[in-house]
C-alpha cells in the first residue's frame, strides 16, 4: 500500500502554516497551533492504521491475451475481484507504453450490486505499432477512512497485448473474396491445362497423346492403355518475407507527417500482403506456409489449412520486425531446397534495387526454380520509372536517376524469366492485390 495525502490533508496543512506565524506574536496562539497540528498527526497516523486494509481483499487482471488491430480502436478488459466488502468507489490507472494511445488514463469505477464479487472495465485503447507488448501494472486508488489519503497499490500482470496489421484496407479492395456466399453467385470458370495429378488407367482412345501411354500397363494387357489426369485443387503456397535491413524504409502510401518511429514501413505492407493472401489461400482450399529471413532464416511455417493455421501465420506475423545487416542467400535457398519436398508456388517479397543483392539473388535462384514455380516482387521506389513517362516537377537529375533504377529492374527481370523465375515491381498501394491476382492467375493456368 502507498498512501497519498489527499486535498482535505492538504487544505489543513496550508492552513496551520501562516497560523504557525502567530505564534511568533503571541504565545497563546503558539500553544494552539501546536495542539492542531498533533491533532493532524495523530488523525493522520489512525487513518493510515484504520485504511492499511482496504485493498487486502481486492484484485485486479487484465484478459491473458488482447488481440488489437494497428491504427485500429479495439477494447481491453480489466477484472476486478473483491474477496471481502467492497468499496463503493474507486479509481483505476492504466499507464500503457508509448506505441499506444488512449481518451482516458484514469477511469472511476462504481463497485455497486449487492452480492457481485467480479467486475469487468473495459479500456478503450488504439495501437500505433505491430508488435506484442506486456501489459503494464494496473493503479488502482480509493479515499482512506477519514479521507486524509489516497490509498494507492499496483497489482503486477503476466498478460499481453498482440496487435496485429490491420487488414481494412485491403479487405474493401478485395471485398468481392471475402463475402461468404456459398455456392450462390459463382460462376463456372475454364481451368487451363490437364492436371498434374494421377487419377487412373483406362483405355486409349484416339487423339491421347502417346506421351501419356503407360507402357508397362500396355504390355500386361496386350493393348494400349492411357494415364488419366485431374486438376490439381489442393496445393502448395509459400511467402517467403524480407524482413532484412531495406525493408524499414518507409511506405509510399504513409502519409508524410506520421512520426518516423510509427510510421508504415515496407515490412508493414509485406506482412499485409501475407495476412490477405493466406486468406484467399484457404478460400481456394489451398495450403498456405510462410518463410521469413533476415540475417537468416528466422521462420518458418509449414504449409497447411484451417482457421487453428491460420491463428499459427498470424502468431509468427505479428511481432515479425526488421533486422539491420545484409541477408544470407545461400542459406536461405538451401534452407528451402531441403524443406520443400513438394512442387509449389513460392513467393518472394523482397528488395532487389540494391544491385549487389539482385545479382547474388540472380546466382542462387536457379537451385530453387528447377523444381518450384517461383515469382519475385517488389515495392516501387518513389520516382523510379521511365523517363518521361509522366510529368514531373523534380530535378531532372533525379529523374534520370529514378529512370536507370527502372532499367536495372527491367534487366534484371528480363535474366530471371530466362531461369523462369517471373519479377514483377509492384506498386505499394495496390501490393496486396497484384499479389492475390497473380496467385489466381498461376491458379487458373495450372502452372503448377
């Protein structure tokens, strides 16, 4: 317990100090300011003994997880318990760390209801950046007996708060895949291509192509038989998220007067990106699984299906932070050389407008290509295009700059798609949809 000195204490005190004064005049008026002023004291020390209780039978906890969304208002509880008689009124604090903002430190709360013994207060509180955080000691405060003090005590928590990207945005881009409308509405579209996956042997019949003949079925049967195919439904998708030292650039989307420590980053768009096409993965009864590197391979999830999956990508998103230094390719490529058995859709977000690491990222794709349907993206720098291309009022210098970015990309994307590998540069306000359009496409196609 602390105790506080409440304004009554205060008032008494500012008013035996100037009476304090007269007793420099008068001796009688000496005497009497001393008897008020132990008075106080003994009143003082009773109230203390008297309230040192009051918040023995009391408890208070937060939730053991809250889930936010960045940039998001979302609630978190608070419980309060009282074992013993309930006070009728008192004053919670809630100091959350910087990333979070909220209308209210304090809160009154009213502990009325004959029989209640469990209270919920909810705080309303908005979240500034992605990450998970330690649910700061709860305050709570109450007026002591006499009401001389402030009775104050902190109560410790082991929860946490996990705040996760928000997805509104993207969600009204691609609001058309998320509306839950069963069968109703859809309309039948044409897949391309036969299909990877052995169905059954039957008989050949004119126009099979004599690469699909199983001969050794043949040779049993005494006459021609044909290998049956159908369309691959369930496959493989894999992000694979830089979340090295380029990513913690700031978004083109941000707008310019955000704080720089809370502002949208690169790494924020790609985790975006990663929510929304994990989504529509699952939608299309795909399995989804996640890379992520920096100066390593610091995650990794293996591709699966379900809402129990989908909580296990978000849990390894969330805290997901960008990691100064440069990148290790060679481990990389050789980590998921070794861990995807299975042909698959990989997907890179990464940064390849640092010439140095496009042309180490050129030397090591081709150990993962020859077996995988690989596509590359990355985020548009402001100003790299071709040169008059659109108008623009910066220097031409700058200009000529941004158009030599924009020809070392096309290079480059013209040597990746000789090894097969497709490189897209994507614009950052519409990242999370190219991304799922391309996944649909390979989808539809049967590039698989």
């Amino acid at each position: 317990m602390r105790p506080v000195p409440s304004q009554r204490s205060l008032f008494v005190a500012a008013l035996l100090m100037p009476l304090g004064l007269l007793g420099t005049v008068s001796s009688e008026w000496g005497w009497w300011v001393l008897i008020g002023a132990a008075a106080l004291l003994v009143a003082a020390v009773v109230d203390l003994y008297v309230s040192a209780r009051l918040l023995d039978g009391l408890r208070v906890e937060a939730d053991p997880v809250t889930r936010l969304a960045r940039d998001n208002e979302g609630q978190l509880t608070l419980h309060v318990r009282v074992e013993t008689v309930a006070p009728e009124l008192i004053t919670l604090g809630l100091p959350l760390p910087v990333e979070f903002t909220q209308e209210e430190d304090l809160k009154q709360v009213s502990l009325s209801g004959e029989g209640v013994k469990h209270w919920m207060v909810s705080w309303d509180v908005t979240a500034r950046a992605r990450g998970v955080y330690k649910c700061p000691k709860t305050y709570v405060e109450l007026p002591s007996v006499m009401k001389l003090f402030r009775v104050r005590r902190s109560f410790e928590s082991t929860a946490e708060i996990r705040v996760y990207p928000n997805l509104r945005r993207e969600r009204r881009q691609l609001a058309n895949l998320f509306l839950n409308r069963g069968a109703l509405g859809v309309h039948a579209q044409r897949m391309v291509g036969q299909g990877r996956e052995f169905e059954q042997l039957r008989e050949y019949c004119s126009g099979d192509s004599m690469l699909d003949v199983h001969w050794k079925a043949s040779a049993k049967r005494g006459e021609l038989v044909t290998k049956a195919y159908q369309i691959e439904r369930t496959q493989e998708i894999y992000l694979v998220i830089d979340h090295s030292r380029l990513s913690g650039r700031r978004s083109t989307r941000d707008d310019a007067s955000v704080d720089d420590d809370y502002a949208e980053t690169i790494l924020e768009r790609y985790v975006t990106a990663a929510s929304v096409l994990g989504m529509v993965a699952e939608r299309e009864g795909d399995l989804f699984g996640l890379v992520s590197f920096g100066k390593q391979v610091s995650r990794f999830v293996r591709a699966s299906a379900g809402k129990q999956h989908g909580q296990v990508i978000q849990d390894a998103l969330f805290d997901l932070k960008t990691e100064n230094g440069p990148f290790d390719l060679d481990e990389l490529f050789t980590f998921l050389r070794l861990r995807l058995r299975r042909r698959a859709l990989v997907v890179f977000l990464t940064d390849l407008s640092d010439v140095a690491a496009a042309e180490e990222f050129e030397k090591h794709i081709g150990m993962l290509s020859a077996q995988h349907y690989v596509l590359v993206n990355s985020i548009r720098r402001e100003g790299v295009h071709p040169l008059y291309q659109e108008v623009s009022t910066a220097p031409i210098a700058k200009q000529i700059a941004g158009h030599m970015r924009w020809d070392g990309l096309r290079q480059l994307q013209v040597k990746l798609r000789a090894t097969g590998v497709e490189f897209s540069v994507l614009d950052d306000e519409k990242l999370s949809v190219d991304l799922v359009n391309q996944y649909l496409t390979v989808k539809q196609r049967q590039l698989l």
